[in-house]
C-alpha cells in the first residue's frame, strides 16, 4: 500500500524580502528550494513507479485470481507460465482416449429392409435379406416413475405360547413415507458436486424424475448425509495429519455475511476441508513435511518440514521480468523450471537426482541471488513520502522476494533432493477451487451449519474422487465400510 503524501509537501516559494538582499542570501535560497524540489520529485517518481508496478500485476504473474483480469484476460492468457511445448493442439500420442465404441449386447434391435428393388423396382421381403450392416446410437431412457417398495412388518402369533411378534423394519426405514438412499444420494451429489443451487436443484428433479422436492426437504438430505460422514471426515483429517507429505492452503469463505476461512489439507488420496472464523487456526497433530505458500503462520507448526509452492515464485519473479525488468529473476526462473524438469525426469525413470547435480543446482542458486543482492543494492533507497515512518526501510518488491528464497532456501529447493516432495502446492489449489465456485453460483452460507455440512460432504465427494470410487455408492453406503477401504498411500 503507498503511503499518502503529506498536504504540505508542495514546496513554497522564497518570501519577498522587505528590504535589499545580498546575492549570497540569494543563492542559498533558491538552493534550498531546488534540493526540496528534488526530493519531491524523487518522491513522485517513486509512486508512479509503484502505481505502474501494481497495474501491472494479474493472474499470470502474481498471486490475483483471474477474474481480477477484466477485459484484459485474453492477451494475459498468451502469456501464461506454462509457455509453448511444441507440440500440436490435442491429444497427444499414448494418449488412451475415450471414444464411443460399439457395444455386442445392444438393449434393442431394430431391422430395416428395402421394399423396392433398385434394379428391376420389384417387391423385396425380410425374407430375401442376405446380410446387414449396423449402426448402434447411444441414448437416455424415458424418465421412469419413481420404484415404490412397501415394507410390510408382519406380526405373528406364537402357537406355543400365544404371544404375538411383530417384525422389525429396516433400519433406515424409519417412517410411513421416504425418499430412498439412492434418491438422497443424487440430490446431495447434484447440490454439493455439481454445485446446483437448491431451487434449480429441484426443477431439474422435477423435470427429469418427476420429484417434486422442496428447497427444505434439499436441505434435509443434505444435513443428514454430513451427520453420516462426521466420523468418515475425522478419519480422514487424522490420515491427512500424519501423512509424509500433505498440501495445506486456505481461502476466504462467506459466512452468515461475514468473511470466514475454508482450510484445505490434502494428500494425492484424501482431502479434508473445515470451516474456522479464524485464518490462523490450523490443523493439530500435524507431521511430515507441510508443502504451502510461505504464508507465515504454517511457520509456527511444530514438528514439521516445509515445502513452498515454487509456481507463487515462478509467477512473483515473471513479475519483476515485465514490469521492473530485474535480469536476476529472469535467471532464476529459468533455474527453478530447468530444476522441475531434471526432477519429473527423474522420478518417472524411478531414479533420483545426483548429488552433484544438486550442488550444481545449488551453487546457481546462490549465485543468481547474489546478482540480485548486487542489483539492488546498486539502486537508489526508496524514498517514503511519509512525514513520520514507523518501521523497517522500505524495500523493493524484487528485494523482499530474494531475501525470502535466500532465507527458506532449503524450503525452495526441497523438491530437488526428496522425490515425494512436489515443486509446487497445485494440489491444494485445485482442492479450493471448487469452493470458490460454489460462492459464485450461491453467494456464500447463510449459516455457520450449513458450511461446515458442505465441508464434511465435499471432504468425502473429493476423497472418493481420488480414490477411485462411484461417488453415488458412497454416498449411500455405510460410512464405516469406506472407512475400511481408504487408501492413503
């Protein structure tokens, strides 16, 4: 943020004298003026240096989400990290695909025969036919009315003693009228998967089942399906919290018209979401190596390694190439992305990175920095317009990100000497960012309730993603027994 200019920092002109002056009184006061002039100067080309710098940030190049792009987001979308491969657009060659294929059981078959010969214009029958050629078209069937079973719970009477035994329904059977697991599960999957608000939930139900739900039966579903999966949930965040390695990273959360925090930790089997008023409230009995995005507070884990996010690095120093146009992160980017390469090398030959190449990596490392430490220190101090500064000295955007990768160097690099650690925290990124959409779509939660059901459900939806499973079967099935089937490693 720049600091506001003081209301008096125009520089007045020398007073009219009152009498004769001597030239050397003279002098000495335009002197004055002139150094308050330069300074003023220096002052405004310091904010407009700032200003353009900060007008110059998007999503390409800094931390911005990309619907802060505007009307600009397609020459921002040339310029992306990922840059060019080479290759053409497409899938690519080994690529599995997932084309149509004809199938050997068709549910129907439908013959069509010739009536009229072509040659002679004869009557032809079914009985002529020497042979066919098919083709087989794929569609949805009729909407079918909903399947009605009727539990009876018969009694009996006891030819012993007399008695009379009723049977028991099942246990989720539980009133004289229900929608069904498997109903349930559709509605909870269509609301807290694909996002559907409530109202437009129900139309779709309405127009392609014939169930007319209301908004409040939606949400009914929804609370009992999250108090279901709460122990599915903890099971989870316990696996999360001791895995080797895990991606953490949190995201701004409306609740109740307040701004509120979704915290996500993940692994490449299992993801946990949980909804806290706080930001800085993390996750307990964490372990192993924490890969996030340098933001302070995981610094104060217990017990851990950490890991930072080297595209949050890629996309700060593409920044100071085309705005402040520093040569040291033009190097160091090209280091970090010649880095990443050799490692996915790599770790898909099942091998790992000498250690000679690590040092080689290291010393460049180091060396770039230098550079940057050199190039910075050759530049003027910035000048605070401020009239009273509290704090350090201000330092340069460029100069605040080499001290960060000198001092969390090994953080960077991690990556580089253990093969389980990734070279950036896309993982969790990508776990939020259906979160984001779901604000998008609805706005947000009018209750703290109701976030922190969406966060035990989608903690389950995303999990089963990952591992595998149909997501409707899990959603009716009996907690316990998915518990029992996690793969975690």
């Amino acid at each position: 943020m720049l600091p506001p200019l003081d209301s008096d920092s125009h520089v007045a002109a020398p007073p009219e004298p009152d009498g004769p002056v001597s030239p050397e009184s003279v002098i000495a006061a335009l002197q004055e003026q002139n150094a308050a002039l330069s300074a003023l100067v220096a002052a405004l080309q310091a904010r407009v240096a700032e200003l353009e710098r900060q007008l110059g940030l998007n999503s390409g190049n800094s931390g911005k989400p990309p619907s802060s792009d505007g009307l600009k987001k397609k020459p921002v979308r040339v310029s992306s990290l990922r840059g060019r491969s080479g290759k053409k657009t497409g899938g690519q060659k080994g690529h599995p695909g997932k084309t149509l294929s004809r199938t050997e059981t068709p549910d129907a078959t439908i013959d069509h025969f010739p009536e009229i010969c072509s040659g002679c214009g004869g009557t032809l029958t079914g009985a002529m036919a020497t042979g066919h050629t098919a083709r087989q078209v794929f569609d949805l069937p009729e909407p079918q009315p909903l399947i009605v079973t009727e539990h009876r719970a018969h009694a009996c009477l006891c030819g012993n003693c007399g008695a009379e035994t009723r049977a028991d329904f099942p246990e989720a059977v539980t009133a004289p009228v229900q929608y069904g697991a498997r109903l349930a599960a559709v509605v909870v999957y269509l609301l807290h998967y694909q996002l559907l608000p409530e109202k437009r939930l129900a139309a779709l139900m309405a127009d392609l089942f014939g169930v007319h739900l209301v908004t409040a039966t939606i949400a009914g579903m929804s609370r009992n399906c999250a108090a279901r999966f709460q122990g599915f949930a903890a099971a989870v965040r316990d696996h999360v919290a001791a895995a080797p390695v895990k991606h953490m990273d949190e995201t701004g959360f409306r609740i109740g018209g307040k701004t509120q925090w979704l915290h996500i930790a993940s692994t490449i089997w299992l993801t946990f979401y949980r909804v806290s008023p706080k930001r800085g409230s993390l996750l307990d009995n964490v372990l192993g190596i924490v890969v996030h995005d340098h933001w302070k507070p995981y610094y104060t884990l217990k017990g851990v390694l950490h890991a930072l996010c080297n595209a949050h690095h890629l996309r700060e120093l593409q920044a100071l190439v085309e705005i402040e146009k520093e040569d040291w992160a033009r190097k160091m980017q090209r280091l970090l992305r010649r880095a990443c390469h050799a490692t996915n090398l790599a770790r898909d030959q099942g091998v790992t990175l000498s250690s000679e190449f690590i040092a080689l990596i290291e010393r460049r490392y180091d060396t770039i920095l230098s550079e940057g430490f050199a190039f910075h220190e050759a530049q003027p101090a910035l000048i605070s317009t401020a009239r009273k500064r509290r704090g350090r000295v201000p330092r340069r955007t460029g100069h605040n990100l080499l001290l960060r990768l000198r001092v969390r160097k090994v953080d960077v690099l991690r990556f580089l000497s253990d093969p389980t650690v990734p070279f950036t925290n896309n993982l969790a990124e990508r776990d939020g960012r259906m979160m984001k959409l779901r604000q998008k779509i609805s706005g947000g939660f009018r209750s703290g309730d109701g976030a922190e059901d969406f966060a035990v459900i989608r903690s389950l939806l995303s999990t089963a993603r990952k591992q595998g499973w149909d997501i409707l079967q899990a959603l009716a099935s009996r907690p316990d027994r998915l518990i029992a089937e996690l793969q975690i490693a």
